[in-house]
C-alpha cells in the first residue's frame, strides 16, 4: 500500500507553560541560515525524486472566537473551539484515505487530532485505536492548577471535569489504550492515575534495563494482538533537554536522536498506523538549529525514510 501523508499544520501556542504567537510550523518549513534542511524542502525532494505522496494542507489558524476565548482567560473555551477547528481538518484527511501527520502547536492541539481519530476509527467504525504517548510527561493532569497543555490525556479520558469541560462517551479515550514512552516526570495526580488505571508506562528506567528495541518489541506484539489501528503523539520534550532544549519544559535525561527515530520508523510502519502528532517545539529556542534538523528527520521517519 502506498500512503499519502497530509501535514497539517497547528500554530496554536497558548495553553503551554510558554505561550507564542510566532508561527511553530512555519519555523519548521523554512530553512534558514544555521541549518540546510527545511521541512517544506526536504518534503520536496521525497516527492520528486523518492515519489512520496505528502501534500501540506497548511495551517489551522486559531479563528476568532479562540481569541476571544484566550483574551479573556476562558481556556477550556479556546481548547473546545480550536479542537474542533483542527477535528475537522483531520477528519477530511482521514476520510480521504490519507494519514495525517499534524505539526503543532503545544500539546494541548491533540485534543484535536485525537477527537478527529476517535470519532473516525471508534465511533464510525468501532475499531479499538491505541495512542503512543512519547512524552517526558504524562499529560494527563486532572487538577485545576497549571497549564492546558499538560492534560490533554486528562480531559480525553474524561478525567478532567473543570470549567464545563467533558468529552462524548462514543469518543471517550480508554486509559487501556494509552502507551507511554519515556515519562519521567509525573505529577502526584498523575501519578496515582496511572496506578489506578494501570496505564502501560515504558518509562526511561525500563529502557534503560531492557532496550528500545525489546520495549518496541513488547508494544508492537501488544498493538498488534489487541488493537486494530495505532496513534502517534509525540512530544519533543521526551528528547534528552541536555542537548534538545527548544521547548518551553526541556527535561534532561531522555531518548537520544538515535532512539526517537527507531521508535518513531518502528510504529508509522506498522499497517494498523494511521497519523501522528509531533508538539512542543519552538523554533526561536533553537539556538543551533539542531532540534530542527532532528524534527524534520523524525518526520521523514513517518513518511518511510530512515538513515
Ligand atoms: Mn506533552
């Protein structure tokens, strides 16, 4: 089966710890003086010269009522009405047979991207979806305090019950569907959810005991047996901050280049993937340019390629 990969783009920066209104994706597309790659040319040559099917729709830009939402601080508001601005987006992809690859944005856009995965694979066609959640966080935050952005899985799985906030039973994430690689930083709320629900946690400290390749080994085994499609979001902060910090919450000691691109390869290979989400990086902390390059090769990962 050939794939033909939509990147959508999702410039919505105000519900992290770091809020921007520059353009994430642009900074992604463009190339610039400190790097030779650039998302947009680099797409460009998978297309000409390797005959990769990709189209970038462009971006969702937050309409108004997201403004108005976020000038006067009602941001589960802003979440509700920008999600389902980039549902539909994502939507149309999937319905027309494409995979898309959705660039953001702080991770709060998931919401998005999963309520459009959601409603097309388990509500229209009852099909069980499993979420790979490559983070150095949980995202699953329940609690009133702190920032949009870290509770995404929170407000899917309907753990999350502030400001008018609820979820559709038919589109209802189960916890049991949830993957996490390379969480290292949980919240005590988070913490206890996790336990509670006995959500699949490769952590750092069990890939450091057994590898990326057996943990990788372990989840494909376990997508394959019980579910029937497989959803990537992936966070860049679950990068090692020593060295990857253009991000508003760099957090030392995760994945190096060399294990994110194995796991990133290992699932968009797989038949059952169906699209993916890469967050969180901010182009203006990019002193070097090397996150970007990285970015991009992640992405081309996705569209098959890997050196
Ligand atoms: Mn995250």
């Amino acid at each position: 089966m050939t794939r033909s990969y939509d990147i959508i783009g999702a410039p919505f920066n105000q519900l992290g710890c770091v809020t921007t209104t520059q353009n994430t994706v642009d900074g992604l597309r463009q190339m610039d003086e400190r790097t030779w790659i650039g998302l947009t040319d680099w797409m460009g040559v998978r297309v000409s010269r390797w005959g990769a099917r990709i189209c970038d729709l462009g971006d969702v830009q937050p309409n108004n009522k997201v403004k108005t939402c976020i000038e006067s601080a009602k941001k589960e508001s802003a979440l509700a009405e920008y999600s389902e601005q980039l549902k539909s987006k994502v939507l149309s992809s999937y319905r027309s047979g494409n995979t898309p690859i959705t660039i953001g944005g702080d991770h709060s856009i998931a919401v998005g991207t999963l309520l459009a995965t959601l409603e097309h694979y388990q509500q229209n066609k009852n099909e069980k979806v499993a979420i790979v959640w490559i983070d150095a966080h949980a995202d699953c935050n329940s609690t009133l305090d702190s920032n949009l952005h870290g509770k995404p899985l929170a407000m899917l799985t309907n753990e999350y019950s502030h400001n008018g906030w609820s979820i559709e039973p038919e589109v209802t994430l189960s916890p049991d569907s949830i993957f996490y690689i390379g969480v290292r930083d949980l919240m005590p709320s988070e913490y206890e959810f996790i336990k509670r629900t006995g959500i699949a946690n490769f952590g750092m400290t069990h890939l450091d005991t057994v590898g990326i390749q057996a943990v990788l080994i372990e989840l494909m085994e376990k997508i394959d047996s019980q579910f029937d499609r497989v959803y990537l979001s992936f966070d860049y902060d679950v990068l090692d901050g020593s060295v990857y910090r253009a991000c508003a919450t760099p957090n030392v000691g995760g994945l190096s280049a060399r294990e994110a691109l194995h796991i990133v390869h290992t699932i968009a290979s797989s038949p059952k993937f169906v699209g993916a989400d890469f967050v969180e990086y901010m182009p203006e902390l990019d002193t070097n340019g090397v996150s970007k390059e990285l970015m991009v090769k992640l992405i081309d990962a996705v569209w098959g390629f890997r050196a």
